[in-house]
C-alpha cells in the first residue's frame, strides 16, 4: 500500500534527528538606507547564508499579515471542500488539484496540493475551476499575494546580486519581473498523520527554480540536508507564520557557478496537527538562457555548468524523480 511505503524507517523521524536549526536570520528591516552600509552588510549575510544552508529565515519582509491571512484562508476553504468538489480542479497536469501523486513519475506523498501558474490570465482560468462560487475573488487574493512574494523575492535577488559583486545588481530580479516569468504558487495541504506515526509529506528533493518564498502555518515538519555537522542529518526548520524561508534552487546554484547551494529538503507529517504551507516558486522565461556568470567564473573556480534554457531543464525535471540530482545533467567536471 502506498501511504505504509511513506512511513519512515527507524524508531521514528525524532530519533533521527540529532541537531535543532540554526538557520540564518536576516532581518530586512535595517536593510532600508538603499545601497548604504547597512545594506552592503545584510547583503553579504544573505550570501553566507545561502553559500552554507541554501536557507535562510526572513523577518521585517514588508509583506502585509492582512494579505498572508487572505492567501492562506483561500487555501482552506479549498482544502475543506468535498472531494468530489476539490477533484475538478485537478489532476494536475502540471497544475491544478493533485492528492498524493506528486510530478509524473510515480513520487508519492502525504499530502494534497493545488499548484497554479501566477500569470494572471492562466490563474484567472483556473481560478473557475477552484472556487466555482467567486473565481474573481480567488484570483483577486492570489494575485495580491503573489505580488508582494515576488516584490520580496526581487528585493532578495537584488541583495544577493550586490552581495556577490555582480555588476548590475537587477540581473537575477529581472528575470522574475519579465512578463514572461514562468513562476508558479503551490499551497500543500498536509494532514495530521494517523495513527500517531510520522511519515513523508514529500520526498527529499532540491526547488528547480532561482528560489522559493515559503510560508507555513505554525506547524512543524520542514526539514533539510545540511553537512555542516561533519555528516549528512536531517535538520529541522521550526515553522513560523510571520516570517519567510527562501529556499535557494537550482537555478541560482548554475548561475552563481556553486556558489548558492540549493538545499535538499523534504517534509514530514505532524502527528497532532495539519501543516499548510504556501511556496512562491520564482522562475525565468522558458526561452532564458542560465549560465554561470562571468563574476562567478575564475582560473580558481572553473565553470561548472554548461549554459541551458530555462524551457530546457523544466522538461528534464518532468521526465525525472524528484529526488533526483538534476542539475548534475549540466555539469562541465
Ligand atoms: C519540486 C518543487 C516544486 O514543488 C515543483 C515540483 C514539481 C511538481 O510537483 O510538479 C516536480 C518537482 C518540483 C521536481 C521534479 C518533478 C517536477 C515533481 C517532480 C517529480 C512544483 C517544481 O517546480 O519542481
């Protein structure tokens, strides 16, 4: 049976956990004085962070409450509808309504999902289909929400440009404020685990994307890789609803040529209580084209990547698991 294969094996996900977080903490807040000191200085924890966990924890982001509230609202009206209701709204194919299922190549989870595009006209299109009573509202939220994730993501983007010297500090942000950005929002809906037993609400996998804005309700069950313990262990990252984690991809590792490291993560389930997170994927155009960057490349440090489309790598993550290394494909050593 499926959901038995998701239980983990061991005496429980607890035990394999050695070490809490102490995940970075970058506080935007005292980042404000444009280009100042400050800046340059938030700018360059943010890269050490993302340089040792490919994790960090946002606080002071300037995303309004009010806007988060609305998103995650939206998202449990939809999860508390009757099956039969959420099913027309999927499968997802790649976005749309899915349970379990996870891609499409067999990945299961413990957990149901709605994945939308967040171009406005795709979603307004969906939208009908999610919220049959008042699609313009459900778009309406989803829209605000998106837009003030991206802003942050931007503003991350910009900053971590600065931070590692490149000489036009919008080159990584452009890319997600270029109408043609091929960003997508996912609220994964993860039930209490039955039986007290803690499983897989999904797989080991690293985000293919530049980087993911996540958000989640004040449930555990975010964990990540890190090697920062001499050995790999599985770290928890403790929820909390006032703040952002962003999540470094793929993309982002090819451009900064290994520097960023996307982190490998996965979540498990809760056995007291449901977890709902929401994850702004921000990815380029299909026809961008990601390449190390000249900055990033020295007699030191060779090219690692070979250059790809954006439109290129998304179908050869289609046609792999999700665990799988995927940016090894792209690799020059
Ligand atoms: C992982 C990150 C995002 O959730 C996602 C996932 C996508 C999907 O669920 O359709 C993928 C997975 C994710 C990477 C490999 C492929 C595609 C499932 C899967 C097995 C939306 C994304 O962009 O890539």
């Amino acid at each position: 049976m499926v959901v038995a294969s998701l239980e983990l094996e061991g005496r429980g996900v607890d035990d394999q956990i050695s070490k809490s977080s102490s995940i970075p903490v970058i506080d935007l807040l005292s980042s404000s004085w444009k280009l100042g000191r400050r800046e340059q200085l938030v700018s360059k924890e943010i890269v050490k962070a993302s340089e040792k966990y490919g994790i960090f924890k946002v606080v002071n982001h300037g995303v309004g409450m009010d806007v988060v509230e609305r998103m995650e609202e939206k998202g449990m009206e939809f999860f508390s509808l009757p099956e039969n209701e959420k099913h027309k709204a999927g499968p997802p194919n790649p976005v749309g309504y899915g349970v379990r299922s996870i891609g499409f190549n067999g990945d299961m989870g413990d957990l149901e999902y709605l994945l939308l595009h967040t171009n406005p006209s795709s979603l307004a299109h969906k939208a009908r289909t999610i919220c049959k009573s008042n699609p313009n509202s459900f778009s309406y939220v989803v829209n605000e929400y998106v837009e003030e994730v991206r802003d942050l993501a931007c503003q991350i983007l910009d900053m971590l440009a600065l931070g590692l010297g490149l000489e036009n500090y919008q080159e990584l942000s452009r890319l997600l404020r270029d109408s043609e950005n091929d960003s997508l929002l996912r609220l994964n809906y993860y039930p209490t685990s039955y039986n007290a037993r803690v499983r897989v609400g999904f797989g080991e996998h690293s985000d293919p994307q530049l980087l993911t804005v996540l958000r989640s309700n004040n449930v555990s069950g975010l964990q990540i890789v890190t090697d920062s313990f001499n050995g790999e262990t599985w770290v928890s990252i403790p929820p909390d609803p006032t703040a952002f984690y962003i999540i470094i991809g793929d993309v982002l590792q090819a451009i900064t040529n290994g520097r960023l490291k996307s982190v490998r993560h996965r979540v498990i389930t809760n056995p007291q209580s449901s977890r709902l997170s929401m994850m702004y994927f921000g990815a380029p155009p299909l026809h961008a084209v990601i390449r190390p960057l000249p900055e990033m490349v020295s007699p030191e440090c060779p090219r690692k990547y070979r250059a790809f489309t954006w439109g290129e790598f998304k179908k050869a993550m289609y046609s792999l698991r999700l665990g799988y290394n995927r940016l090894d494909l792209y690799r020059l050593d």
